[in-house]
C-alpha cells in the first residue's frame, strides 16, 4: 500500500481550510505550517490570473529526506509508504530541511504561543504537548486520523473536495483512478522523489463529475 | 507575528526560495564549524608534509573546536551520538565518524610527535594512517553534504566536493602560514606558499567552473547573481576575493622575492582564514531551492533578487 493524495487545482477555491484544518489537528505553532499554499501572479497585466499551488508533504516514495538523516529519524513507512519523524531520533540538525524541495519541513526552535505577552492557550498548551523542541516537524498525512480510519484533516475539511486520499498501488482507488483520467502530474518529478501528491490540472475539458 | 515569521510567509510565496536553515541564526555556528574542520584536515596534511608539529597542533585544535562548535548547530545536542547511526546513507553519519577517527588518531600521533612514542613506532604509523583516514573523511564530507541536496541546485554539483577540498586544502596552508609565524626559527621556504597558491587557484578554477556549468540553469545564476551584485555581494567581493584571495596572494607573490616577515605570514595566513569563512557563509547563504513550478511569474513575486 502506498498513502496519497490528489490534488485538485479544477475545484481548489483558495480558501485556505485545507490549512487551518490541518494547524487545529495538529495544534501547531506559528511559524510551522505543514500544510500551506504556493500563490503567485502569472502572466502580464491586463492578462494576468493567480495560480494557487496547496501544498504539503508529498510522502515520496524515494525521499531524499530519508537519505540524508544522520539519525534515522526520518524514514518511510513500510506499510504505507507514509513518511514520518521520530521526534526522539531527530538532532535538529536540518539536512532534511535542505534536502526537501517542497518546504515541507519546518524547525522548531522554541514553542511560542499564538498571544505573545499572554502565555500559552488552553488550547494551546493541550496540543502544543506533542511537539519538540529543537526538532524538525511536518505533516504525516494525519496518521492517528488514518489509522483509525479517517481521512488526514485537510481532506476532510475542503469544502470543495478537491483533495482526495487513497492508495496508490490500487489501480481502481480513486485516486489512482483520477490520476489516470486527468493527467494528474507531480512536482518537480525531474528531481527523482516520485512524490505521491499528485496535482490535476486547473486548466482540463470538463468531465464526468466524480 | 514576528520577524521570523514573516520571513517565513514572505519565502512561501517566493518562487526562488533561499535557503536558509544553513545560513541564517545559529547556522552561523555549522559555517564556522565546516571551515575549522576543514582547515583543521588540510592543515593535518600540510602539517605532516612540512614536518611541522605546531602546525599539526593548531590544525587539531581547529577540528575539535569546530567539532564543538558544531554541537551548537544541533537543535538536541545531547543526542549528537545519534547521527553516527546512519553511515550508509548520509553523509554528516560518514562525517561524524571521520572526526571520531581523526580526533583521537590526531592527538596520539601528535603526543609521539612531541616525544611520547617518537613517530617511527608501529603504534604511531598506524595512529598517523587512521589520521589521514579521518582526515579524507572531513575532506569529503564536507562537500558532499551540501552536493546531495537537490532540491538546492548551486550546491547540488559534483565540482562542489571538489571545491571544498581546495578551499580545506587553502585554509589548511593558511593555518600552517600561522603556524609558521609563530615559529620564528622555522622559514616556511616557498613550498608551502606554492600550496597556498595551487590550493587558492584551484578554488577560483572550480568556482569559475561552476559558473560556466551553472550560467543555463535559472536556479544557480539567481543564487550567482546574490553573491555577484545581490544582498551577499559586499561580503563576497570584500570578504572572499580582496581579504581572502587577493591580500593574501600579493604577500605571497611578494614573499617569493624577499621575505614579508612573521607579521607578513601571520597576515597572509590570517586574511586567508578570514576570506575562507566568507566563502562557506557565502555559498551556504547564496543557496536557492529549485522553484516548485516552471512558468514566468509577475515581477513582484521574484524574491531575493
């Protein structure tokens, strides 16, 4: 089995759940956003449109993440291909950082509360628990979510549908099933990470709704 | 919401993104860290080469201290033994043992050196061979720790290995210029000058080199162009090409007609040190993430420029 995500850019609204979803299942800090948005202007005015790329860890099947941990503390897991840290193998020392093209990880240097001045939130101080600091985080497609049967947080969330998730290895899951009918792509595929976040694109012929 | 902070959402709509967990904040400490290690390893060679034991000193010293220097990188100190777990894969795992290898080696041969055990005996040959062992290790590590990060295509070049041999092999002639210095009664003679000038060539061939390779691929000339008239430029031309190159080169040059003194090589050696460091905070810091989408995007949007 191989956990993965496809990403609509047809139906994406940039409305910016898919990342708030995720900061409240995760409770996690400022300055650490393990699902976030690429925006950007293309083109030249009077011709111009916003391109909005969500993105989030692409749990690839060849991480170059993996490789370059003096630790272990990054691996792959065998089961489902998901990508996770061990936080209490993790140094801190961040060549995962610079090895990951897609701004995945995100260190954290000191637990800071969202009020500065008024100490930490209930709220906070609940889910702030699972962090450490002086390690790298990043999104592990909501494992406790998916282990016990649900969808990671910013699936579950988008009010558009237009995140789904499933098994890759499956030729008839739907994703596998929508990567096949839209020309799903994935980024920066020349690198040699095979991520398993596929993207369809924004610009298709309409079909059959799924 | 705070600087970093900002920094961080202002880097997320970049389409050239810098890198900045190796160049920025305590990262500082892992540039420092490389250069002493490095000049530590190629001041090792030109130490024994010259038979000079103070120079094996200070290039001992100059790994240990940056061994700990590097410490002050980690965000979990404590757990630095953990990142020998993983040789097989990564490169700071080979790193670290080399430097376990090394240090020890380092400090046994050098005690026979200053008459413990001489440096003839069975133990010291093969305390000196484990040395140039770890010593290799810091060598390669250190480059190669930066070339395999592809998704960072200024560092992710086969010469940058290569590259950062010499500028160890530069930096560990300038830490034997010091050496030197301080031994009033030892004349360098001009091998060592002729190393310093081999080692700083090779450095600016492969650089230039790596422009040349670099100049089609969009990523690299964005990270050259910092470096070249960008936020790093006054540190490059100050730092790397006139403190670094260019003050110590003319004392070499001079010194190979008539002799520039201990204050002369002291200078020499120093200023080199000093343009090395400039040069390893400069690549780190000029480092640039390949961008996630190939299309042109408005100006605004660019980044650092």
């Amino acid at each position: 089995m191989r956990y993965g995500m496809v990403i609509d850019l047809k139906r994406c609204i940039s409305c910016y759940a898919c990342q708030v979803a995720c900061k409240s299942e995760n409770a996690t800090p400022p300055g650490v956003l393990y699902a976030w948005a690429f925006r950007m202007e293309q083109g030249e005015y009077p011709n111009t449109r916003q391109v909005y790329l969500p993105m989030l860890c692409n749990h690839c099947d060849e991480p170059s993440c993996v490789d370059v941990c003096p630790t272990g503390a990054t691996y792959k897991r065998d089961e489902d291909g998901i990508v996770v840290i061990d936080a209490d193998k993790c140094v801190g020392c961040r060549a995962c950082m610079t090895a990951c093209p897609y701004h995945a990880r995100y260190y954290l240097d000191e637990i800071r509360g969202y009020y500065p001045g008024q100490g930490l939130t209930p709220y906070e101080e609940a889910g702030y628990g699972k962090h450490s600091e002086g390690t790298v985080e990043k999104c592990n497609f909501c494992l406790d979510r998916v282990g016990n049967g649900q969808e990671p947080a910013c699936v579950a969330n988008c009010p558009a549908e237009a995140r789904i998730f499933g098994d890759l290895d499956d030729p008839d899951s739907e994703v596998s099933r929508l990567i096949r009918r839209d020309a799903g792509f994935q980024l920066l595929v020349e690198l040699g990470n095979d991520p398993s976040v596929y993207y369809l694109p924004a610009e298709r012929p309409a079909k059959e709704s799924r | 919401m705070n600087g970093r902070t900002l920094t961080l959402y202002s880097d997320l709509e970049a389409v050239y993104r810098p890198q900045r967990v190796w160049a920025e904040g305590r990262a500082i400490s892992l540039v420092v860290a490389h250069f002493l290690s490095g000049a530590g390893a190629g001041g090792w060679l030109l130490g024994l080469l010259f038979d000079q034991r103070l120079v094996l000193a200070l290039s001992l010293a100059s790994v240990v201290l940056g061994g700990f220097i590097h410490l002050g990188f980690l965000g979990k100190p404590a757990r630095a033994w953990k990142m020998m777990m993983r040789p097989q894969s990564s490169w700071i795992s080979r790193g670290l043992w080399s430097m376990i290898v090394f240090m020890p080696t380092a400090a046994l041969y050098l005690a026979g050196a200053y008459g413990a055990w001489g440096t003839r005996s069975a133990f010291a040959i093969v305390m000196l061979v484990l040395s140039l062992a770890g010593m290799a290790g810091i060598f390669l590590y250190k480059g190669f720790v930066y070339a395999v990060a592809r998704a960072v295509p200024l560092w992710n070049s086969p010469l940058l290995p290569v590259s950062y041999i010499a500028v160890g092999l530069k930096g560990g002639a300038a830490l034997s210029l010091v050496g030197f210095a301080f031994v009033s009664s030892a004349a360098p003679g001009t091998a060592m000058q002729t190393w310093w000038l081999a080692s700083a060539g090779s450095m600016i061939f492969l650089f230039l080199l790596e422009l040349a390779m670099g100049r089609n691929d969009e990523t690299v000339s964005r990270s050259l162009s910092v470096l070249r008239g960008g936020e790093l430029a006054w540190l490059f031309f100050l730092g790397v090409v006139l403190i670094g190159l260019i003050v110590p080169g003319v004392l070499i040059i001079v010194s190979y007609s008539t002799s520039i003194g201990m204050a002369g090589l002291l200078i020499a050696g120093v200023t080199s040190l000093i343009g090395d460091l400039a040069y390893k905070y400069s690549m780190n810091s000029a480092g640039t993430y390949v961008p996630l989408v190939s299309f042109s995007p408005a100006p605004h949007a660019q980044g650092r420029t």
